[in-house]
C-alpha cells in the first residue's frame, strides 16, 4: 500500500523524531474548535529545510498528498487534511514545522528578523522586544500560531490599522515547492523589482502552491508608550465619525481601534473574570489605542483629549482611559476572549467578513433586518477591526434549539454573501478561505480571476498534491481554464 511504503521511507529519513502514526495524531485531524475533521496517514515532522524538500519528494514518490499544519488555530480549516474521496483517494500527510522553530537572526539595521516557519507569532513578538523592537502582527492565537501558518494565511489581527498585515512585514521567504525544488527567496530588500514579486503568491497561499520554510520579516521601532481607552458609542452611526477623529485628532498615534457589542461584554464578563470597563451599558463599545512615538511619552493624555472631543460631539456617551496595567490587561482580556462568544449556544453562522469602513453601520443593520427575515429571534452581532472594515459578525439562536438555525445556513449564508458583496466587500478578511469558503468565493470572484488563481495553482503544483480542497474552487478541475459563459451566480461581469 503506497501509504505504508511512504511511512517506511519518511521514518528512514527523518529517524522516529521524524514521524508519527496515525494513532498519535487525533489532535490534528480536527481544528481546535472541532468544525473540520479528517484523515492522514500520520505526520511528518522534518527539522530542516533539506528534510522538508525530501519528504516533498517522497510524497512525489509514493503520490501522498500534503497538507501543511502550523498552530492548528485557523478559522477556516485550511490546516485540517480532508479525507479522501472517490475522485482523490491518495492517502493524506500532515507535514507538520515544529520541530522548526529557530529564530536564526535578528538584525536591528535593517529592522529584520529571519526565522524558520514554525515558530509562533509570541516568540518572534517577543524576541523582538527583547532587542527594544515591536513584532507587530499579532492576535488572540499568538501563543501557538506559527509565522508559517501567518504568512500563507496573510494574517491580520489587531495592529494592521497601523502595521499592516502578514504581507507588508514580509521581506522574503523560503519555500520548497511540490516537486520538492527550495526556493530561495530569503531576500531581505524593501525595494526590489527585478521580475514578479513571487513571495505575494505564497503569502495567503494557504500551502495550496509551496511550503513555506523559513522567512525574513520586518521589525519596527517599539512605541515609547501606549495607551487604551474604552467608549460606550452614542450610536452605531457615530463609528465612522469616532474612526476619523481617532486618526486626525493625534496623527499616527492611533495603532488599534475595534468594535466591541455590549452582547460580547456581558458574555465575557459572566464567563472569563473580565471586569466591566465602565458603569453604564451602551450597546456599542469601542476600545481605542494610541501609541507615542517620543515626546511627550504618555499618549494618555491625547486619549483624554480625543474622549472629550469625542463626547462634546456627540460621538461617544462615556469614556475611560485604562490608568493602570491591570486595567489594560482587563481590556485585552476581553478583546482576546470575544472570539469564544461566537461559539455559545451551539451552532452558528460565523463570517471574519470586510467591507469599506465607512459603510459598517448601514451594512450592519442590513445584515441584521436581513438575518430576521430567514431566521426567527435570532442573535446577530459583530466586533472586530473596524479600522479596516473587518468584522467577525456572528448569528446565534442561544438558550434554544440551534436546529433551525443550521437548516437555515445554507440559505441564510447565500444572502449574507450576497449582502457582503453588493456592499464591495469581502467574506474572507483575515482567516483566509480553507476548505470553509473554497466554493463560495466563486460568488465573489470574476471568471478572469478564478482562471488566473486556477492556472497558478496548475503551474506550480500541476498534481494537486499541496493542501488538495483547499482555498480553490471545487469545479472545475484544477487547470482546466473556465468556459467562457460566467459561473452561477457570480457577482461580476
Ligand atoms: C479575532 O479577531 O478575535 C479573531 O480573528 C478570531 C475570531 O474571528 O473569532
Ligand atoms: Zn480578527
């Protein structure tokens, strides 16, 4: 049996370190939020660049398919290898970077870091602190996200309103390729335009056309100082308004701002010791942070300033600035523990969804009048990175039966699409496509589009081996070019 062969070769390879059986992979052939299930034969764990090429080869070999894993913490089931099927059942591998994990040089010059690709985003944030530098991307999941997993999903978080996202802290990558060639692209140049940029495609590649080994990425000058504040918003129609005054009011201070649901404060309140930032309960919150670059050090004050101008417009109806760390520890707290009210109450229907920023409260109350005409009593509410339209907007029907709910997704998620689109947005914002939204991106995709994304694919990883069911759209096969007649249902001409 070629996956039995394929075991015997990688073992031989990589020594027991190497490799794991099947049976001691139960961890990763489900998400950690146990949405995606599937299968692999076991999982190989090379500890170098040379390692990865041969098992790449390998796979090539004994026609294994491989599917790359870093933190397993993604949102979309990208990591999770699908289980065969009738049209592909050659056996799965997982091929895992943590053994990995070398941060191999910091260079405070030219503000980079080198570093192989499964270490987490926390290592290198704090491995650049330790030399006075900020690592800015960064999430909830920092702890065991690796920078592989980050760049092939094109990452974002909190700090891309300031920073950017995965791809503009990316320099260069290495990456071996699915006929087991290494790319060498550990360029370390902001400026080169010698020919394509090659690292874009791997970056929100989501392992689909190479693996990702190893990365130089950008380090910038830590802030002298932050602050946070939180505001209870007058009204969902004073956001836009807040947004503009936080970037004008004290410019370039602002390095995060976030929409926040009073439906999310109750929850982590109850559920993770968060305590409760202000007395008064509004039903929008925003949690606005200002960094200062030098003099004056404490942007605490610009803070206070933006909170009182703020409010004498009308924007705002109350406002705190966290004094104390614990009190900004309180907030992050439950910034990082909002994700987990998307899963009370059992099943639901979950976007990281953006759209223009400036239209984030008319698309919300669209999205909401439009969930109650598919769905009885249902619970809609978002928070997220309103500084780049990004929203994590969730629908619930908690305390009751989900049942309905679930019969109603696929109908109520062709509308919410719909809705998405018409409003120019996007339903993949930050958690990339994975096997969640491989099929509904045709919607939001033209037919040119979906030709070009299928013909990379088909050049560079012509036998479907790297990551198969993933991020490309399932029909039809890969590199076979689109007809010319536009795909049901899609938006654009
Ligand atoms: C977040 O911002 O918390 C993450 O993207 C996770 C989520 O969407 O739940
Ligand atoms: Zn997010």
């Amino acid at each position: 049996m070629a996956g039995r062969s394929f075991t015997d070769a990688v073992r031989e390879r990589l020594g027991d370190v190497g490799w794991l059986d099947r049976s001691e992979i139960d961890a990763a052939l489900v998400d950690f939020r146990g949405v995606f299930t599937g299968e692999a034969i076991g999982m190989a764990r090379p500890s170098s660049t040379a390692e990865v090429s041969d098992v790449v080869r390998l796979a090539v070999e004994h026609d294994v398919a491989i599917v790359t894993q870093g933190g397993n913490t993604g949102l979309s089931g990208g990591a999770v290898p699908a289980a065969p099927t009738a049209n592909d059942d050659r056996p799965r591998v997982i091929l895992s970077l943590t053994r990995m994990r070398e941060i191999e040089d910091v260079n405070v010059d030219r503000g980079t870091i080198t570093a192989q690709a499964g270490v987490t985003i926390e290592a290198l944030q704090q491995r650049a602190a330790d030399v006075g530098r900020l690592f800015a991307p960064d999430w909830g999941a920092r702890g065991s996200a690796t920078l592989g997993g980050a760049v092939s999903t094109n990452a974002g978080g909190i700090n891309v309103v300031k920073h950017g996202n995965m791809r503009e802290h990316v320099l260069g990558l290495e990456v071996v390729m699915a006929d087991g060639r290494v790319w060498d692209g550990l360029r370390s140049l902001p400026k080169d335009n010698s020919g394509f940029d090659l690292k874009q495609l791997f970056i929100s590649g989501e392992g689909t056309i190479g693996i990702v080994t190893r990365a130089v990425v950008t380090i910038h000058p830590r802030p002298a100082a932050q602050r946070v504040a939180f505001a209870s918003l007058r009204s969902l129609d004073a956001l836009n308004d807040l947004m503009t005054l936080a970037r004008t009011s004290t410019p370039g201070a602002l390095s995060a701002i976030e929409l926040i649901p009073e439906v999310g404060v109750a929850q982590v309140v109850e559920r993770f010791g968060v305590q409760r930032p202000l007395e008064s309960i509004a039903e929008w919150y925003v949690l606005v942070r200002y960094d200062s670059a030098g003099e004056p050090v404490d942007p605490g004050d610009d803070l206070t300033s933006l909170l009182t101008d703020a409010m004498s417009c009308d924007l705002i109806s109350d406002g705190v600035v966290a004094s104390t760390p614990a009190q900004e520890a309180n907030l992050w707290l439950m910034r990082d523990e909002l994700t987990a009210t998307r899963s009370f109450g059992g099943f639901g229907v979950k976007y990281d969804l953006a759209i223009p920023p400036d239209r984030i409260a008319e698309f919300l109350r669209a999205a909401e009048a439009l969930v109650d005409t598919i769905v009885d009593d249902a619970l809609s509410f978002a928070f997220g990175h309103v500084g780049d339209g990004n929203l994590h907007f969730t629908v619930l029907t908690p305390d009751r039966d989900d049942g309905p709910l679930e019969a109603a997704a696929p109908v109520l998620r062709a509308a919410l699409d719909g809705l998405v689109w018409e409003f120019d947005g996007t339903i993949s914002a930050e958690h990339g496509l994975g096997r969640e939204l491989r099929d509904r991106i045709v919607g939001q995709k033209s037919e040119v589009e979906l030709d070009l994304m299928r013909s990379i694919k088909h050049a560079l990883d012509p036998d479907d081996r790297l990551n198969p069911g993933v991020m490309l759209p399932s029909a039809p096969l890969p590199g076979v070019m689109l007809p010319s007649a536009p795909l049901p249902g899609a938006h654009h001409s």
